[in-house]
DNA sequence: TCCTTGACGGAGA
DNA sequence: ATCTCCGCCAAGG
C-alpha cells in the first residue's frame, strides 16, 4: 500500500515531482530529431504552454553554453534564426552541418518542420 | 507596483 | 515578400 500521495503518484507513474515548465521545454527540445527544426510556438504548445513561445525563448537563452540540448535546431515562426550576430551565426552552421537547407537565411519550414 | 525588455506570433496594410 | 502594430508572458529594474 502507498504510504503518501506522492508514492501514490509514483505508483502511477509520475515521479516525485512533477516536472517545472523549464523541465517540459528541454524535453521537447530535447526530443527534435537531428535535421529538422522546431518552432518556438510549437515548442511550447508541445510543452503544454500554448502561448508560451517567449518562455522557450527565454529558457534557452538560459541554457549554459556547454548544454548538450539541441537548442540549435529551435527557430521562429518565419523560419528564420532569431539569434543575432555570432550566436546566429554559430546556429545556422550548426543546422547546416547536420543538412539543414537555406535560402536566403530561411529554412523551409513545409519541409524540414519535425512533426511528433 | 509600474515599466521595459525580449532566442515570439499572427493579423493587416 | 516586408513592415508595423499589438497581444502574450515572465523577469528584472
């Protein structure tokens, strides 16, 4: 027998507690097949924040520098890498490195968006 | 508290 | 296709 809620809910398969906002995000983010990219917008609603997509970016904005999470392969709405100067530079090499096409420094979404 | 600032997004012009 | 304007939502001053 459970002995308190919370191994009740472990019984149930959540763990001890419930994973932060932050925590939901890197797991979408997390999850992003490599050559495809995700939207911030689509991040969120995935997290389970649908009009969260300035969190996402503030989440990942948070993100050490030496994180091991594809933050990469996040981009907006348009397509287009949100990160200015180096850092954006940094992005879309990452991208194109692993085959992520561009033109005109937009990605076609209809093709490279990943859909769970 | 109020105001400003974003790795945002969508509707109009 | 581009640009503005506005709504959204936390965080920091």
């Amino acid at each position: 027998m459970p002995k308190s809620a919370s191994d009740e809910a472990e019984q149930r398969g959540a763990s001890t507690h419930d994973p932060s906002p932050q925590e939901r995000i890197w797991q979408v983010v997390a999850s992003i097949p490599k050559g495809a990219v995700a939207t911030y917008g689509q991040v969120a609603e995935l997290a389970g924040m649908p009009r969260g997509a300035r969190q996402v970016g503030r989440v990942l904005a948070a993100l050490p520098n030496d994180s091991r999470l594809p933050w990469h392969r996040v981009v907006n709405a348009a397509g287009r890498v949100s990160l200015r100067g180096d850092s954006g530079r940094l992005q879309r090499r990452l991208l194109r490195d692993e085959g992520v096409a561009f033109r005109a420094d937009r990605i076609d979404l209809q093709r490279c968006r990943w859909t769970p």
